[in-house]
C-alpha cells in the first residue's frame, strides 16, 4: 500500500490519481462528495469555527476513522494500492483537534481505542496492514491558502472566514510535526512548493520517477515494470 498524506489542499487526491494511473494501481479516495452522512457532518464542523469544532470534532473523526477503515479493508488484499486517506492522516487530524482543546480527553480516548483496533484487527491479513511506502506533501501554509481557495468549497472559504486561516496553518503545522516521527515505513517528502505535479509535466515525471524507484527498492515494482511505465509515460508526451 502507499498512502499520501498531507495537510488541506495539499494536493493529495491529484497525486492519489496521477500514482495509481501509473502504476495501474487501484486508488482510494476521500471522496467527500458523494459521502452524504460526512459532508453534511463538515458544514457543521466548519460552521462557526471553534464553536463548531469543539462540538462536532469527535464524532467527525470517528465517522471518517470508520469510513478510512472500510478502505483499509479492502486495499490490504491488493497491489500498491493508493489512498489519500487513512487511519494514519485521520489520527493527525483527530490528534491536532484534542491538542487544541476542539476534542476533549474521554472523546479523545475513545477515538484512539477505535483506532488502535481496528489497525490490530487488520494487522497480518494478508500482511502488516501498514503502509510500504507513505508520501507526505509538504507546503508552505500560503501555498496552502492558495490551494484551499481555488477548490472552491465554500465551507471552506477563508476570505469569508478569516478564522480559518488559523486552523489552516494549525493543521500544516500538525503535518510537519507528524512527518519528523513518523516511523511506520519509508516515508518521501515531495515539495509541493517546489514541484507542481498537477499542471507541469517534467515536474509530474520527476515525482513519479521518485515514488516508483523508491516503489524498486522496496521490492514491490519489478525494475523491468517500471521501465515500462517509464516508457508508457515518454510515448503520452
């Protein structure tokens, strides 16, 4: 499994995409969307800022814990399989919200009991139900703003909400404290900063030939099959 993570608008459903058409991988997605129950629960949660936070926090984070563990159970049982959620971002999330007093410790503890089992639960079937290779999208918090606003969720908007910003850069910040311990497997820092992967071709072959060597070395790409992605990409430009 590869899982990306990143704080908001960090662009990790774009990668989440780009990866497993790659790979021809399966990929998994937040899909906020088309999960009914979860969008209206994030109106709430982004209604009135910390107000709101402080009272729909827990039982967000156990809905998306929920639904970021159905994923879990079915990407274990296959190949390289991409997700741009999972119960490893979900515990930031949760984390950053209790550090902050937006989740408070008896809800907190019960978030971490849940999590804890259901990661035990899947550990071993077929294999370690951890990652092999996690990719974080580290971005500076202006770079962040910038991608927030342009997709265009109004509940989301910080120019309507100039509180925001400061969850914004809380949650950035949470990423980038995770990132330094983060010790589950292999972990590669792309710099969104750096490198727009979205809209710039020799920037996208730059990351994917990163993510696939690494992919090489861990022994879940064969050299000869990545090659051949290689060659797939160079025959597309």
């Amino acid at each position: 499994m590869i899982y990306i993570l990143g704080s908001i608008g960090a662009g990790k459903t774009s990668l989440t995409k780009i990866l497993a058409k790659d790979l021809a991988a399966p990929a998994y997605y937040e899909q906020i969307e088309n999960n009914g129950l979860i969008s209206q629960m994030l109106k709430k949660f982004y209604a009135a800022g910390e107000k709101s936070r402080k009272t729909t926090g827990a039982i967000l984070q156990i809905a998306f814990l929920t639904y970021r563990y159905q994923q879990l159970k079915q990407a274990i049982k296959q190949k390289n399989a991409v997700m741009d959620s999972s119960l490893e971002s979900d515990f930031v999330m949760a984390t950053q919200l209790h550090q902050n007093g937006e989740i408070d410790d008896i809800d907190y503890q019960i978030y971490v009991t849940l999590s804890q089992e259901m990661q035990s639960n899947v550990n071993g079937s077929p294999w370690n139900a951890f990652p092999d290779l996690a990719i974080y999208l580290k971005i500076s918090p202006e770079h962040e703003l910038k991608k927030i606003q342009q997709r265009g969720r109004t509940m989301e908007d910080s120019q309507q909400n100039p509180e925001l910003k400061k969850y914004y850069f809380r949650v950035n910040q949470a990423y980038q404290n995770w990132a330094k311990g983060y010790s589950h497997s292999i972990l590669l820092t792309i710099d969104r900063d750096r490198l727009d992967f979205v809209n710039n071709l020799k920037d996208r072959n730059l990351v994917l030939n990163q993510i696939e060597r690494k992919l090489v070395d861990l022994g879940k790409l064969a050299p000869q099959k990545f090659q051949a992605i290689q060659a797939a990409r160079e025959l597309t430009v």
